[in-house]
DNA sequence: GGTTGTCCTTTAA
DNA sequence: TTAAAGGACAACC
C-alpha cells in the first residue's frame, strides 16, 4: 500500500507521449459509442474542450495515423483484412521457427521459457516477482518481472492502478512481491519502442501458466506484427481445432499483455470480441499497430 | 441482434 | 478420479 503511495509520487515517464493516451482513450471511446452517426472532429474536439487542430496533432503524434484514419483502421472491414486470406500459410510458415529454441517469435524478438507444472502448482511459491506502474502509449502499465525475465504486463486507466496489481497478484497468490521501478523500468522502453525491437538482445519472458495456456500463448507469439487470426485459428494451430472456446478463456488469462499479442486474436466475424483491460485498449492497440506499421 | 449448442479447461471435492 | 461450472466461440434462428 504504501508501495502504491510512493509509486504515485514519482511517476517515471518513459514514454513521451504516454500521456497522449488519455485522450485517444476518450477519442476512441466516443467514436465507437455512437459510430452510426461518425461524429466530426469538431464535434469531438469541442466535447474534449479542445480545439481540432490541437487534438489532430496529438493523435497524430500518439497513432501516427490522422483520426480519420484511425477510425478507419478500426472498422469491422479492416479487422477483417488483417485476417486475410493467408494467414493460416502465415502461421504454418512461423511453426518451424518456432518453439525450438531462441527464434524470431513475435517481431519484438522473444525468448520464452515456460515453468514446469510443479512450478505453476505452487501459484508463484518461492518466486519473488519484481513490479512497478510506468506510463506507456496505452495507460499506465503495471510491468513484473522475475531474475528469469518479464512475467507479467497489465494495463491500467489512472487511478486504478490498486486493481490491476490486484489482478495480477491473485495469479500468483503465493510469490513474494517487491515493487521496484527500476528494475523494470527498462521493460517499457523495450517493449513499447518499436526502435528497441531487434533481435540483438531478446526480449526474455516468463509465461507461467498451466500447459494448456502455455501452449495457447505460444501460438500467439507467432502472429506478426499488423496481422490477426481468429480464435479457432489458434485452436488449430495447437492441435485442437474444436477447442475455441477453451482457447479464449486461455487467451483472456494471459499475463504479458501487449507483448503476448492477445490483441490480435479476434471473432470470426473479424469482431473484437472481448479484452481483459478493456475493449477500448484493444481498439487503440490495433489502430496504434496500424499506424506504426 | 439474441440465443442455443458444443467442447475443452479448470477447480474443487 | 470425478463432477460441476463456465468461457475474450461459432452457428443459427
């Protein structure tokens, strides 16, 4: 608790334009609320008490797409094209390269190493797992990390900070936690700079979940980067194609967000479907992606 | 759009 | 080991 108290005192802003997405957040919110009637940017801007201009810029600086654009890149159409034809070449194409040691997994360059089931059987016993809240382009973002990598990324909107530590805590009711902003500083600027993506130095992370899960969360490693597939394309990729729905309760319980592209695995239909940190963020995740493409 | 069918994981006896 | 509950699904009114 008063680990919280002293994190809300000395906000480390890694990213300069973390704090841009207060108002995407708002933005997107408002354009999905009532997209029949496409509200103008006017209409949006005077309702944020902002002028058009100035809230064109900070969209364009936070999306690198204009909010014409964006809005576009969220419809139902566009979902529906990063499905594509060929993704399931896509995904059998990445296999090879995959579980078999360090790989090109995910763009980002991820090593992962999984726990064993007794490790998971322990809920985090004998684990001490780092944290710290830092801003990033989609809120603030609760990052936790073991000596073996990063273990967990959540999401939280300002002021519910308590909660998403909560969540991911509950995970792993039995490991020791010990808040540190330093150590995991480094994770954001890492994961959320596309600048910082190389495969010099892998991203090493920790998925700690059961076999099943692990298994799921692998298989959304290899979606790249401006791409998506549906959930029973995963539930194919590992095997067992009637398993959808088992696959989406796997999906939703996955703790590295963002860098377990979680985002990219929709509906069939190409609707999004669900977000444990809300659909909103998945909205802004996937226009973010298609304008840093 | 809502509603139902199905099937697999999880969790708790 | 078994049983019950329930899903970020998908198909079908």
């Amino acid at each position: 608790m008063n680990a919280l108290a002293k994190i809300d005192s000395s906000p480390i802003d890694v990213t300069p334009d973390g704090s841009d997405y207060e108002t995407v957040r708002r933005v997107i919110e408002m354009i999905t609320l009532d997209y029949r009637d496409q509200p103008s940017l006017e209409a949006i801007a005077s309702e944020l008490g902002q002028s058009p201009t100035q809230l064109q810029k900070v969209f364009t600086r936070w999306a690198g797409l204009s909010p014409k654009a964006f809005l576009q890149a969220v419809t139902l159409d566009h979902a529906k094209r990063l499905l594509g034809k060929e993704e399931l070449p896509l995904l059998e194409a990445s296999y090879e390269l995959g579980l078999s040691g360090p790989g090109r997994l995910h763009d980002l360059f991820v090593t992962h190493e999984a726990m064993s089931p007794g490790e998971w059987k322990a809920r985090g016993g004998g684990l001490t797992i780092r944290y710290g809240f830092h801003s990033s382009p989609f809120g603030q973002a609760l990052v936790m990390a073991t000596d073996r990598g990063l273990s967990g990324l959540a999401f939280a909107d300002l002021g519910c900070e308590q909660a998403a530590l909560d969540d991911m805590m509950r995970r792993w009711p039995n490991a020791e936690y010990v808040p540190d902003q330093e150590m995991t500083a480094p994770y954001v600027g890492r994961v959320f700079d596309r600048a910082n993506w190389s495969c010099d130095q892998p991203l090493k992370v920790v998925l700690i979940g059961t076999d099943f899960q692990v298994r799921v969360w692998q298989s959304l490693l290899k979606i790249p980067f401006g791409k998506a597939v549906t959930y029973s394309d995963v539930a194919n990729d590992i095997g067992q194609p009637t398993a959808s729905r088992a696959v989406g309760a796997a999906v939703g319980a996955n703790p590295i967000s963002f860098v377990v592209p979680c985002h990219r695995a929709l509906g069939k239909s190409g609707a999004l479907t669900g977000y444990h940190w809300g659909l909103t963020r998945k909205r802004a995740i996937l226009g973010w992606e298609a304008g840093n493409a």
